[in-house]
C-alpha cells in the first residue's frame, strides 16, 4: 500500500546514489587539484567551474576542490561563492590575451602537457613571468568589474563613480557602469593572497616582485576605464547624452601591458622589502604620464613595490633622488634576465621554437632570422581551402563556395 511518505530505506539508498553521482560528475569534470609547483589559481581557467547553486550538498566541495587555490583563496571562495566562476574567465581572458600578444615571439605563452595556462615561466622571475602576472590580475580585475554591473554578484552593483568634471554640464551622468573600484579590490584581494602567504619563503624577492606586477596589471584595467554615452533626442538629434563609466576592451589592457612589458625595468630587493630599479635601469627615464581617472580618484598604493616614503627625516636632495628611481607601480619589473627560448627547457617553461611557423621576409620577431634562432628554416608548399564567391539568398542565407590556393610555409629547424 503507497503512503505520503517513503521508507527510510529508500531515503538511505536515494541519498547514498546522489552522493556517488556527485563524485562521479565532479571527477568527470577534473575537479582535482593539480600536482606540483606550478599549480595556481590560474588552473581555474581550464576547469569548468559551476554555479554555486548547482552543488546541492553546500560550498565546501566547490572551493576544496578546485585546483592551485591557497588557503587564503579557499577562503575567499567560500565566502564569496558567486564569484569563483568569473575569477576563472578572468583567467580564460588573461590567457587568450597572452596567446594574442606573443603569437609571433619565441615565447609564444604555450605550456607543456599537463600544466597550467603559462606553465614553467611563472616560477622564473623573467620579463615573460612580469606580463603574466599583469596580465592576469588585469583579466579577474575586468571579469568582476562587469560581473557587478550585469548582476551577477550578490555583493556589488553598479559603479557609484562620481561624475567627471569634464563631463558636459547638460549631459546626464547615470546608467550602469562597470565597477572598477570593486573589481580592483577584490582582485587585490583574491590574486595577491598566495602572495603574500608566501612572503615568508625562500624566494622572498619573487613574491615581491609579484604582487608588484599584480598591481601594475589592476591599475592597467582602472586606468583605461572610459566614459560611454548614449544619445537622446527626436530622430537621433542627440540633443541629450546619458554617460556611464565603461571599461575598455580588453585588447586595449593588453596592448597598454606589452608596452610595459617591453619597457620593463631589471629590480632588485631591498633589505627593508622593496623594489628598486637597478642595473642599466637604476634611473629610468619617466614614463609617459598616465591622466589620472576620473572615476573615484587615485587608487590607494599598493605597498608592494618601491614607491613610497618610511617616513625618515631629511627630504631635499635624498628625498628628490629617491623619487627619480621609485618604481612606478603601473610598470612591470623582472629581477632576472630572459632565457633566449630558443630550445625547449623544462626549468625555464620553454617549449624552443622548432617546428613554429615564421615569415621570411620580416624583420620582426616573427621573422625566420628571429624565430628561428639562427638555425635556419624550411620551405613548403600548402594547399589552404577558404571560402569564396560568397553570395546572400533571400531569404535568409549565405552560401558559398570553397576554393584552393597554394601558399609558401617556413617553418623552423
């Protein structure tokens, strides 16, 4: 006879099937820590990371299961739930962006079966190591800044940024604008934790160095922010503008961090923890000025890098002389010079150029002479079929034909 209720020993049996189907689904999804020094929060890119709401059974499996997080991390994902999954596009955009910027050098931002997005150059204290550190604090800074302004965070909204002063007096300052002041924070936050649990390590210098290029690629997002306006106004006159404070595409971040990037200034430690320019960079010529923004005025220091006063007496000369080497925090630093790339080595994350396409007639770093390190290339004849003779049909299609044609390919020694 069927009753309102079932036996308890079907409960049993159905609770003990959906806990193993859970386990089954998150193995299948690789929710598995990764092995070795170089996992990090950046492997959240590769996972794919739920929703909070689709694990039944609370956050605890969510967070102590994604891969590289430090303690610090799983705290901050326990707490703030809804933001793991724009933390991991932020690593897919860093990534995808990093690939973008040096597709045609040596380094080419690949890593080997079974690491992380940047593999092996991360645990080097090169230039190449300076941009993906940037560039990654700038990806999570981007995707939680736009992740408050679609909704999609429980803890932020809108940007609140005041009006700039700049802003025509009959123009409306309103909708919805990206949050940069709460996605730099969390990302400070977030990014620098494993960071700054580490400052007690063996390579004091490379946390250091580290969170200052963090700081350099949040700053890169802020500063780029732009103001957005919409017309109004009968048949388009746009006799009345409504503004917000928009981020710039992130194409634009990147191309600003491979500029630092190739301006990047040789540091070193300081007994007293911080950086300073030193070698052929120990005064470095000043940067082009960044405009300040005018959304929320100036972001606080980071206390990473060597800018900043200990509040010793005696200014004047020394006080000058100090200001002309600070490091700027939005430009990169590297503490060791740059392996050539040219052979693959496993300690320096570099996969060697063997085997990559270059172009013969560039001087460039996508060049045969550059790419190839001097060791010569190889000439091929491909056979490349692309669409052609494309032609619209009402209603409502493209259709069209595939033709070939014969290309020269060098290829690498």
């Amino acid at each position: 006879m069927e009753h309102g209720f079932a036996s308890p020993l079907r409960c049993i049996t159905d609770l003990v099937v959906t806990v193993i189907i859970f386990v089954v689904v998150a193995a299948g999804f690789g929710y598995v820590p990764l092995a070795g020094a170089s996992a990090s929060w950046w492997s959240l890119g590769a996972v794919p990371v739920q929703r909070p709401e689709v694990y039944l059974l609370g956050a605890q499996p969510l967070c102590a299961s994604l891969p590289g997080l430090s303690p610090g991390q799983r705290k901050l994902c326990s707490l703030y739930q809804d933001h793991v999954t724009h933390v991991a596009a932020g690593a897919r955009l860093a990534e995808r962006e990093c690939q973008h910027q040096f597709r045609a050098r040596r380094w080419n931002c690949s890593a080997g079966d079974g690491e992380h997005a940047f593999g092996r150059v991360t645990d080097t204290g090169s230039r190449e190591a300076a941009f993906v550190f940037a560039v990654s604090a700038a990806g999570v800074t981007h995707a939680v800044s736009r992740a408050c302004r679609e909704g999609d965070l429980a803890t932020c909204g809108c940007s609140r940024a005041p009006r700039p002063r700049a802003l025509q007096r009959d123009w409306l300052w309103g909708g919805c604008g990206d949050n940069t002041e709460y996605g730099y924070r969390f990302a400070r936050e977030f990014v620098d934790a494993r960071e700054r649990e580490d400052r007690g390590a063996a390579e004091p210098r490379r946390a250091l160095m580290n969170l200052h290029n963090n700081e350099a690629g949040r700053r890169a997002v802020f500063n780029s922010a732009e103001v957005a306006c919409k017309c109004h106004g009968v048949s388009g006159s746009c006799s009345l503008k409504t503004c917000w404070l928009q981020l710039a595409d992130f194409r634009k971040v990147g191309d600003s961090l491979l500029r630092r990037y190739e301006r990047a200034i040789a540091v070193r430690a300081t007994r007293r923890g911080r950086l300073e320019p030193s070698g052929p960079n120990k005064a470095p010529p000043p940067a082009p000025p960044v405009p300040p923004s005018p959304f929320g005025g100036p972001l606080p220091p980071s206390g990473a890098g060597g800018g900043g006063g200990g509040g010793q007496q005696g200014a004047g000369a020394a006080a000058a002389a100090a200001a002309a080497s600070a490091l700027a925090e939005d430009e990169l630093a590297y503490l060791e010079a740059s392996p050539d790339y040219c052979a693959r080595n496993g300690s320096t994350g570099s996969l060697g150029t063997a085997g990559r396409l270059c172009e013969r007639a560039s001087a460039g770093p996508s060049g045969c002479e550059l790419l190839c390190c001097g060791r010569g290339y190889d000439h091929y004849k491909a056979t490349v079929v692309e669409r052609c003779q494309c032609k619209f049909h009402w209603c409502c299609y493209v259709k069209c034909k595939k033709c070939s044609r014969t290309v020269d390919q060098y290829v690498c020694k």
